[in-house]
C-alpha cells in the first residue's frame, strides 16, 4: 500500500483531533449543564396546593401572595391552582388531581354539595391535611377554616346601612354567585340585621357572577325594574366597583347609598370619591399566610384551633387617606 504523504497525514490526524475536542467540549457543556439544573433545584419540605375560585381575580391574588410570603418563609412548595374563570366543576377536578398527585396539604375555598365533602374525605383519608379558606364547608372533615366569620360580615352591612342612612330604604343586593355558601351567609346577616329596623326593606337579591361587568349589569336591571331602590349593597370583592358603574349608566336624578364588600385600590379609591359609602374589609393576604402556616402545624402534630376568624371591619371615607386604610375601621 503506497503511503500517504506525510502532511496529508498531519492534516487527518488534526481534523480527527479537532472535531473530537469539539465533540468533548460540546458534551462536556451539556452535562454540566443538567449538572447545574438538577443541583438549582430547591429540595422543599412539604408541597401544598391552594385552590383558588379564579385564578386572575384580585382578592384571590391577594391570597396567594400571603401563602406564598409564608410557604418561602419555611421552604414549602406552593401551587396556586384553579379555574380562570370561577368553575365548580374544575374547581372539584383540580381538588381530586391535586388528592392523586399526593400533595402534603391542600388550601381550598369550600364548595357546597355532597361531591367536596367526599373530596376532602378521600384526601384525609390519604392523609393529606384540608383547610378551607374564604368559605368554610363545616359539615366536611376540613381540619379547619381560615378566614372571615360571613354571616357576622353580613350583620354588620346591614348594622352600617342602618347607622349611615335615614328615612325609608329600599336595597337592591349584588351578590357573587347565588350557589356560593359565603355570600349565602353574608346575605343571611344582612337580613336579620335590617329585620330589626322598620325602614329598611331587601327588595331584590341579583348575582354579579363575581365581575365588575355582572355587578354593573345587575344594578343596570335592578334600578330599571325597581325604581324605588335608593341603596345598593355589592356583596363579593368586584361588585361595588360594578354597582357604581351601573348607577352611571342609568343618569338617575337621586344617587343611591352605596355599601360594598373588600378593600381592592379602585373600591378604597370610589370610597374617597364619595361614590360608595362604606365597604366591609376582609384580609385575604392574612387568611393565605395563616392557611400556610397552620397547615405547618397540622404537620407537625401541633394542636390547632378549628375556626380561625381574619377578622372584618367597616371602612368610610374618614378610615382612607391616599388610596391607603390609616385604621381599621369600625370592627364588626
Ligand atoms: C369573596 C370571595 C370571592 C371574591 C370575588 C370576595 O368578597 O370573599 O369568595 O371569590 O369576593 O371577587
């Protein structure tokens, strides 16, 4: 065999070194990388899920943020999780996929009808802790509820309208959804509180579908319908905002007494306006942290207590100063 001459040699043997020392840095690279990947990721203690009624809603995002605030605080992985647009039925699902995906706890707003009691049953019975939030379901072997006492919420719109209002009243009520047990409870408060005033009647009761464009529509058709309403009360945290916009559109010759649920910016801020009268405060971000961190001591064996209220309170004009609460309100 003629031998190759000495350079074309010299070149085959650089090429074959060249494209193997490229070769090596190039799968080098790639393994470090995976390296990398897999040493960044965080080892949590626990991963809990919070099922929200909708995800984009801003009371909910407030929610959020407090759990997410105190699961970083104790290294829990937390899944905020739900429908984009309030769904009981995806709201079951993801309650029944979060149960088969073994988290260690799950954070959930409580649904009423037989179906949630026998989720919460199957995952306690897994050994995955439940804790309602926003809406307790008590008949349901939840270890425990976070969050506002509705019916008391309710009374103490009522107790306002009855304190911030003379002469004969007629309401027209917004609420979010008819189904959702909260805004059932907040109704009931409101209604026993007015029964003790002679002047003050519920004329109607319409549902906002828990959005501003709802609760807009809503007043729209009660103004129309029921020309003698002269106070409007918006029971979930977009109807007041909703309410005001209503009234704008119908170009009414009286303005209506006003009287809203939570403390969203653009509620605090028809507050300073003047077009709400008094909306009553929940605390969402407080309700997600305490959520967290009871079911931390649910894991530790910790004794906890089964009703842990948030606290509500009414906010006036006199209670905001740039768009923030400088007090609490009157407690209710
Ligand atoms: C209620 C929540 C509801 C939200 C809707 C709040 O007042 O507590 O249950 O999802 O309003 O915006």
């Amino acid at each position: 065999m003629k031998k190759l001459p000495k350079r074309i040699l010299f070149t085959i043997v650089l090429a074959l070194f060249l494209a193997s020392f490229f070769l090596m840095l190039y799968f080098g690279k790639e393994t470090f990388y995976v390296e990398k990947q897999i040493s960044s990721q965080q080892i949590y203690d626990y991963h809990f899920a919070l099922i929200t009624e909708e995800v984009g809603n801003d009371y909910w995002r407030e929610i959020e943020n407090g759990a997410k605030e105190e699961a970083a605080k104790h290294n829990v992985y937390l899944e905020y999780i739900g429908p984009r647009k309030s769904d009981k039925e995806e709201k079951l699902q993801t309650f029944d996929r979060m149960i088969s995906s073994k988290v260690d706890g799950i954070i959930t707003q409580g649904i009423p009808g037989e179906r949630f009691k026998a989720l919460v049953h199957k995952a306690v019975e897994r050994g995955i802790k439940v804790i309602t939030v926003d809406t307790d379901v008590p008949d349901s072997e939840r270890q425990l509820y976070v969050g506002t006492d509705n019916y008391k919420a309710g009374y103490s719109a009522g107790q306002a309208i009855i304190k911030d209002t003379e002469g004969e009243i007629m309401v027209g009520a917004v609420i979010g959804m008819f189904d959702a047990l909260n805004q059932q409870e907040r109704l009931q408060g409101f209604k026993d509180a007015i029964a003790e005033s002679d002047r003050i009647e519920l004329v109607e009761v319409m549902e906002s579908n828990i959005t501003e464009i709802g609760a807009a529509e809503a007043t729209y058709s009660l103004l129309k319908q029921y020309p003698q309403i002269n106070a409007l009360v918006g029971m979930s945290a977009l109807d007041g905002v909703g309410i005001v916009q209503g009234i704008e559109e119908i170009h009414l010759d009286h303005t209506p007494y006003v009287l809203s649920f939570d403390i969203l910016p653009q509620t605090l801020e028809m507050i300073d306006q003047g077009k709400i009268a008094a909306t009553v405060s929940q605390y969402p971000a407080q309700m997600g942290k305490q959520a967290v961190s009871r079911l931390l001591d649910l894991q530790n064996g910790r004794k906890v207590e089964q009703m842990q209220y948030t606290g509500t309170g009414i906010i006036r004009a006199r209670d905001i100063r740039n768009g923030e609460i400088i007090r609490k309100g009157e407690r209710s």
